[in-house]
C-alpha cells in the first residue's frame, strides 16, 4: 500500500474517532444535561464524520487501488495527491472553526472553498487513471 494511502487511511481513522466521540458526548448530553454549549460541537461531528471520515477514507482507498498503466509504472501527478491530502484537512478545520468556534461565515466559506480544491486536485490526480474496459 502506499505511504500516501496509509496517511489518508489513518487520519481517516482518527476523524472517526474525533467524530464518534463528540456524538457520544452529544448522546449522553440528550439523556443528561451537561452542559447547553456542547450543542455547538454538532457541526463539528458532521464535519469530521462525513469528510474527515467518508471522503478521505475513499480517497485513500482509491489512491491504491485505480490501476496504473504500463505507460506510467508510478501513479500519474502524485503531487495532486498529496496536495488534496492537505487541502482536505485544512478544509475541514477551517470549517469546524467557522462552525463550532464561530470564526464567522468568511472562514466556513474559505473552507468549503479549500475542500472543493482538495476535490478537484484529487480528480486531476486520477483522470488519466480512469478508463473503459478496452484501455480507452
């Protein structure tokens, strides 16, 4: 497996740590009260679940597993990758803190800006990967 896939793959992990563990504290919140302000980490249990989990785990697996062609022996743009890999991540801290923190909506903006951008790196990254049964 790739070092870069293992990276996805284990911080994908540790979103769905941070992300159970804030729906834990936002259950146990429903059935006793601790306090009213844990109601603000919502945003950030969604955030961290679906794209700190879901997304960067398909994109660690799909890292790894999209074919390579005899006519590139290494995978094609790795540096779109690895700067998906960073965009992501800063994407969603930046959307967790417009979010959860309240740095305002410019920040949650900028953030779902710089997820997209991670996105769109990522598919530049493996669309000479893509092809038809017949190698088209």
């Amino acid at each position: 497996m790739p070092r870069l896939s293992q990276w996805l793959i284990r911080v994908a992990f540790i979103y769905l740590l941070l992300g159970f563990t804030f729906g834990a504290l936002l259950l146990t919140h429903k059935g006793i009260p601790l306090h009213p302000a844990l109601w603000g980490w919502l945003p950030a249990h969604i955030e961290f679940l679906l794209m700190g989990w879901i997304v960067q785990l398909t994109m660690g697996v799909a890292f790894w597993i999209l074919p390579r062609y005899w006519k590139h022996p290494r995978r094609p743009n790795e540096i779109y990758a690895q700067i998906a890999f960073i965009l992501l991540n800063l994407g969603i801290w930046l959307v967790v803190a417009g979010t959860t923190f309240r740095a305002g909506s410019q920040v949650l903006l900028a953030g779902r800006i710089v997820e997209a951008g991670a996105i769109v790196f990522f598919a530049l990254h493996n669309w000479e990967r893509i092809v038809s049964r017949e190698g088209m």
